[in-house]
C-alpha cells in the first residue's frame, strides 16, 4: 500500500473517531482513534521492514529477504526517512550471500541518511570488512575511524576491536607465490 492512501486512510479513521466520541459513542470512538494510530505509525514505520529486521535479529535471512522483497518500488512506499534504512537491511542481507556486492547498498544506505548514529556505525563498519577483504587498508582504517565516532552508545566497540586486530594481520601475512605465509 502506498504511503498517500495510508495518509488518507488514517485521516479518514481520526476523523470517524472525532465524529464517534462527539456523538457519545466513546467505546467505538477509542477503538476507531487506536485503528488510525495504527494505520499513521504504519506510514512512518513499514510493517515489512520491522518484520524483516525481527527475522534478521533471529538470524532468518531468507525470510527477511522474502519480506524486504514485498516492498516493491521503495521510493513510493516508504517515508522519506526509511529509505538509507532499506538499502541497510537489503546489504545486510546481501553481504551474508556475496560480500562484495554488498558495498553499493551499504554506499546508498549513508548517502540517503539515517538517524540513528548505530546504524551509520554499522553500516561504516561494513564498508570496512569489505574493504579489507578487498585488501584496501587505507579504506578500511578510515572507515574503521568514522564507524567508532558514530558508535557513540558503544553498541559495536566489540566487532571494531575485532576488526582492528584482523586488520592489524593484515600486515603481518604476505602473498609469495599466490599463497598467504606469516612472519
């Protein structure tokens, strides 16, 4: 469904409720007003995308790839403000089947915003796996820098350590002969 007819179905149900409560019907009245509330949070928060984050939370991805697939074109579905969201979870998604494709979706997520800081970390701190696993440290130390500024609730401290460590092998392994050898 389209956010304009969210926006007009929750209108429709505020104001049936207005009109029910002013008729002294306030049993209907309350239950129309919590249907419209419903109806206005579903325009700012899509049902997909909470289901599809409850799957990945579960470590479901295939079903959270069936329920981010529902939203068919983003830009007329969503708010505004949920699209970096989207391609978040849709690269979060990705990077589990094929790493290196997730780097446009995560590139899309920060550039199309997202409020919270979490999630610009998380998304960074993607970038960064990438980029290593493209054997780019320059890339990844920057990302690993501005993922551990935006972790202000210190919610990934634990994956950026780990993610300094492996990078801090990085240097230590050498390509002789196409097999990796430690000093």
């Amino acid at each position: 469904m389209s956010n304009i007819v969210r926006l007009i179905a929750a209108c429709v149900f505020l104001g049936a409720a207005v009109a029910l409560c002013v008729f002294g019907f306030w049993g209907w009245g309350i239950l129309v007003l919590l249907l419209g509330g419903i109806i206005l949070l579903s325009y700012f928060f899509n049902e997909n995308m909470i289901i599809a984050q409850y799957f990945l939370r579960k470590e479901k991805s295939e079903k959270a790839e069936t329920w981010l697939s529902k939203v068919n074109n983003y830009e007329k579905q969503l708010h505004k403000n949920q699209h970096g969201y989207y391609n978040l979870l849709i690269g979060l998604i990705e990077s589990r089947k094929a790493p290196l494709k997730s780097e446009k979706y995560f590139k899309k997520a920060l550039q199309l915003g997202m409020t919270m800081s979490h999630n610009t970390a998380l998304a960074k701190l993607s970038l960064a796996g990438i980029a290593m696993a493209k054997r780019n440290k320059r890339e990844a130390t920057m990302y690993l820098q501005e993922a551990s500024k935006d972790d202000k609730n210190k919610l990934l401290t634990e994956q950026i350590k780990m993610m300094k460590q492996q990078m801090s092998q990085m240097d230590k392994q050498v390509i002789k002969g196409g097999y990796r050898q430690q000093f």
